[in-house]
C-alpha cells in the first residue's frame, strides 16, 4: 500500500499527542496515512500491550488513518543497529511514502530522540539500491521519502513551521483519550504519571495554542525540519 504521509512513533500514543492533528487535516484534503509504532509501549506505568493494542486501534479509527504497524522492538532498549535499521527500511519500502514524521529530535523522553535518529537515517538507507530487502515475500525496489519533518513533543522546541489544526482539536483530544489506561481516569487505581493527571491536557492544549499564536490561528502544531523547505510561490508561505 502506497501512502502520502507515513508516521513513525517509538511508541504508541506519541503520534495522537503531538501530529493527530496535522494528519486528520491531511485526510480530510485527500491524503493517505500510515502510523507504525517501534515499540508496543510495554514499559508504561499504566496498561498492557493489550490494552496498548485496542487502545491504538481506536485512536486510529478516530483519525481515519489508512493502516497502523507495529514492529515490537524493545521499549527503552531499542538500539540504532542493522537489525532496527532494516525493519524500518521494510516499511518505508512497504508504504513508499512523499513524507515521513517522525519522532522529536529532542525529549524527556530517551526514546524519542532514539527513533528521531533511527528514522531518519533509515529514511536515506531506504534509496540505496544496494540494501536489498524483502516483504511478505515479495523483493522490494528502494524508495526515500522527499522530506521528513520531527513533530514535537513534551520538551519545547521551537518550531520551524506550524500546521493549523484548529478545526480537529476535538478529534484529537477524543484520540489522546482513546488511550484510557494511559491518561487521566478518576477511577483508576494504577500509579500516577507525568501525563495521567487531569491538568496534562491544559498542556496539550496550551502548546497548541502557543504554536497557533505564531500565524494567527486557535491551535497548530510544531514540526521541525532536516533540510530547507523550498517553495515556487512566496504565496505559499503564509
């Protein structure tokens, strides 16, 4: 399956936080979407990989994304070697992206800057003929994404560009949610986190609104670049 956007996470819930919104923006103008998450999440505080599991699932029906992976390595222990390398290669070879989000360059979290740098280096690997590769059988020809943006996340970033995402903060607010064991829940008698308390969903908005500030809009999104964004129309930029 071909896609436009296809959106790498180390784990899952880190796309519904940071870039649901700019991808819900992108379907609704036609685009297709793909999310693979690195890991199953299995070192979180809160939940199982079962739940982590049904819980992406319905995150994804929310979003409306096209198909969702996941390629199960080690959470926390997942290394930058020849074996992660040519997985994700796979499936940028698989889903033959236009753009390729991925993870943020820098965070609280270690595994986020780890599947930043992991992704992108196997975004250029993907074009090389030499790398040779296969799926479900089938040899695979080389493919590199044209651009690949970082979202941010809980650590501020200045962005190098905005989306406007006003009109689905609704939706992504009902994504990030859909992960219930993993946010806040009155009732839950798992252990608090830094992102299980009522008061992590100012936050989520809060940042929106500072990035949306930025160009005149409610709530946007902050993407980082690897290369400058070239334009044919000053008209573009806006």
């Amino acid at each position: 399956m071909k896609v436009d956007i296809l959106a790498f996470a180390a784990h899952p819930d880190d796309i519904e936080l940071s870039a649901s919104g700019t991808i819900m923006h992108h379907i609704s103008l036609g685009k297709t979407v793909a999310i693979v998450d690195l890991t199953q999440g299995e070192l979180g505080s809160r939940g199982t990989i079962k739940t982590r599991y049904s819980e992406a699932a319905e995150a994804s029906t929310i979003m409306g994304i096209s198909a969702r992976n996941n390629l199960k390595l080690a959470d926390g222990f997942f290394e930058q070697n020849e074996q992660t390398l040519r997985l994700i290669i796979e499936q940028i070879r698989c889903f033959q992206p236009e753009i390729v989000l991925a993870n943020a360059i820098e965070d609280r979290h270690p595994d986020h800057a780890k599947a930043s740098k992991l992704v992108s280096e196997a975004c250029f690997l993907a074009g090389l003929r030499k790398i040779e590769t296969s799926y479900n059988g089938a040899t695979q020809e080389p493919h590199r994404p044209k651009v690949v943006y970082h979202y941010i996340q809980d650590h501020f970033i200045k962005p190098d560009f905005v989306v406007d995402v006003t009109p689905f903060l609704d939706r992504k607010i009902e994504a990030i949610k859909a992960y219930k064991t993993q946010f806040f829940d009155p009732n839950s008698l798992e252990p608090a986190t830094p992102i299980s308390g009522e008061e992590f969903f100012d936050f989520i908005k809060g940042r929106m609104l500072q990035f949306g500030r930025s160009i005149g809009v409610k709530y946007a999104e902050g993407f980082t670049i690897e290369r400058p964004i070239g334009v044919k129309n000053l008209d573009d930029l806006v």
